[in-house]
C-alpha cells in the first residue's frame, strides 16, 4: 500500500518574495530622488531652471582712442574709483558677475604702479532682449596704466 503525502498548500496571504523587493527598490529611488535633491548623483539641476538675466555686463579698458581691451591687457594700475563697486556706480543693469568684478579688482591691485597712459575703465552692459540695442558704457574709474 501506498501511502501519498499530500503537500500543503502554499499561503497565499503573504506575496513572494519578489514582488516585495521590487516594491522596496521602487521605494528607496522615489525617496532618493525626491529627498536629497542636489545629492550626487542624484541632482534636479536647478542651474537649469532659471532663466538668462536681460542685460548682462562686463569690465573693459578704453585707450584714449576709444579702442576697447581686456583688463588684463594692461599693467602698472593706478586709478581713482568713482565708487567701491560697479553696481553702485553705474546701477542694478551694470552688474557684474561677483566673482568676476572681485578677480579684476585684485588684478588691478597685484598690478599697481605707475602707469603712463592715461584710460578708462569702464562697465559695459549689453540688453540681450533687445538685440538692435548698443551696448551701454558707464565709466568705473579713471585710471593710468602701461600697455603690455
């Protein structure tokens, strides 16, 4: 006589296994994703969110001959500030990027003396919105330098 053993019936109450570690994955990357925000390599770029400023600006040397140059095209700085910053000269549409007005200010400083050619340093905005517009010049500092 055989004797047939009968297997018990699998519980169907709890679900298998991998539908349980599937849901927690699913759950730790809405969390991750969500929670950190700019957690690398989990970021949302918020750089990318913003948009462009409408006017932007830049310091430039004029010559006596009105040519435009580089800060850095010149040396032997020695010059009388028409105020201690861009912005507070020329208004809210001349400013600078912060770092960028900081790194040329201490330029002017590592590069001070005594300079024979008498030139301007000057803030020119562009208005981006408006692409027909010229570019506006506001007189930063009178300034004498040499030509490098």
């Amino acid at each position: 006589m055989q004797t047939v053993t009968q297997l018990p019936e699998p519980d169907r109450s709890r679900p298998p296994l991998a539908w349980v570690v599937a849901l927690a994955v699913f759950v730790t990357y809405v969390v991750a994703a969500r929670g950190p925000r700019n957690l690398f390599p989990l970021s949302v770029f918020d750089m990318y969110q913003g948009h462009a400023p409408a006017v932007v600006a830049r310091m430039l040397v004029l010559d006596a001959d009105g040519r435009a140059d580089e800060v850095d095209a010149f040396e032997d700085w020695s010059c009388t500030w028409e105020a201690e910053s861009v912005e507070a000269t020329c208004g809210p549409e001349h400013r600078l990027l912060d770092y960028v007005e900081r790194d040329q200010r201490q330029y002017l400083q590592r590069n001070a003396g005594q300079g024979d050619v008498p030139v301007t340093l000057v803030s020119r905005a562009y208005r981006l919105d408006e692409p027909a517009t010229d570019a506006e010049d506001c007189v930063v500092a009178r300034c004498r330098a040499r030509r490098r």
